[in-house]
C-alpha cells in the first residue's frame, strides 16, 4: 500500500446560516476534493489553534495548502487600509503567516493559492496591491462576479518561465487561468521569485527558489483541475513532492 500524505488546508471562520448562527471553521469543498483527486489526505487546519497546537499540528503534516480568501490586514506590510479592503481575520492572517513561514524554513511542500500566494509574499516580507483595478487601471480584469462568471472559466493568460517548478509542473510556456482576484503582488519579498505574469505584468505565480516545492499561484486551479491536465499537475506535485519528504 502506497503512502498517502497527510495535506493540512486552512480554513477559515463563518457561522452557520440560520440563528443562532453558531461559530465554525470551514474551507472551500474544491481544495478539499482537489487533494483527495490527487492522491492525499486532506485535513482542514483551524485558524482559531493556539500558536503551540498549530506548531504541533503542523509538525504531523507531510505538506500544506494556503487557500483562497479575504483580505490580509495591510497593516501588516505597512500600509494603511484602501478603502476596498474586505474579510480582514485577524486570527487567519496570524495562523496562515506563521504557517507559511515554517513551512519556508522546514522545506514543507507548500501549495499557495490566491490569498494564499499574497500570505507566502507577505509572511516573508513583501508586501501587496491592495486593489489593482483603482491602483493600476491599466490593467486587465482580474475580478469578475462569481454569480455571473463560472469559477472554472478562464479569462486571460499567463506567461510561465520554464525555468521553474510552475514551468515543470505546466511544461509549457503558457497557460490559460481564471482570475478573481483584485489585490496582487506588490513588491516581491527577497526569498521568492515571480515566476508566471498576466499579459499587464500582474504577478500571477510565486517560488522559493531551492526549496523543494514552495508555489503559489495567483488563479484557482481547484475549479480548474478536472478539465485542465496541467492544473492537475499543481495538485500531485505537491503530493509527490510530500511524499519523498
Ligand atoms: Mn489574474
């Protein structure tokens, strides 16, 4: 019997819809289905665990998925809050930072996806566009209305460095992405390399160069996967990558 790696994937807080809307922690169904497809075993991480439980969960995990989400607080890299900044969780930026940068310097197999992406930046001290569309209106459309446009619709391109684990994973020099995402990468911090843009130069995927897998990628290629083989090729990498370590 093969060994199937245990994915930690982070949650987030809600409450369930109907009075007395009780507090929970959940995560988005698609990463979840995303790591069972590919060969893991997927756990939903808390964002509520004290720093030494979540230490101690983390050290069980053989990799790790940062999902998609709100806004991390700019006052974290320095910045005052634009006025179009949503979903701020305190506890999430807390959590999800401490986890992306343990999973840097313990060479944990790390999949970063969407917000995802912008903690792995921020957590290493870079920082972010707080809203491209009022901040660089020459760029294209990355937010689109998810009741309008299917999630699994892709919207524009990428340019992939071969020269990369994206570049590998992809093996092509291009891609064809979804996009909703209205904050991106800003300055890059000094650990990480960019390693796929949108035609407008907007950052779409991030590595840690000589770790042995650490990406995050701008797009959703958990509503991608099952139609797209090279997205697939995101999710058992990182299985792949969790099982040799
Ligand atoms: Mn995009």
């Amino acid at each position: 019997m093969s060994h199937q790696p245990l994915i930690g994937i982070t949650g987030f807080e809600t409450a369930f819809p109907q009075p007395p809307h009780a507090p929970l922690y959940a995560t988005g169904q698609r990463y979840v289905r995303a790591i069972e497809d590919a060969g893991g075993l997927p756990v939903i991480l808390s964002p509520g665990l004290s720093n030494d439980t979540l230490l101690a969960t983390l050290e069980r995990l053989d990799g790790l998925l940062l999902s998609g989400g709100g806004d991390i607080d700019p006052t974290i890299y320095g910045e005052e809050p634009h006025p179009t900044i949503w979903g701020l969780d305190m506890n999430r930026d807390r959590a999800e930072l401490a986890m992306a940068q343990w999973a840097a310097q313990t060479q944990k197999p790390l999949l970063c996806i969407c917000r995802g992406t912008q903690v792995l930046n921020v957590a290493l001290g870079g920082s972010l566009v707080q809203d491209i569309e009022t901040m660089q209106p020459k760029a294209l459309r990355h937010m689109y209305d998810q009741e309008v446009t299917p999630r699994e619709q892709v919207t524009h391109s990428i340019t992939v460095d071969t020269d990369s684990l994206l570049g590998e994973l992809v093996n092509s020099n291009a891609a064809q992405v979804n996009s909703w995402h209205h904050q991106a990468i800003k300055r890059i911090a000094a650990e990480l390399k960019v390693v796929a843009t949108a035609p407008d130069g907007v950052v779409e995927a991030i590595e840690i160069p000589g770790h042995r897998f650490a990406l995050g990628v701008q797009w959703h290629p958990e509503w991608l996967y099952d139609r797209q083989p090279e997205m697939a090729r995101l999710f058992s990498g990182l299985i792949a990558a969790a099982k040799r370590a």
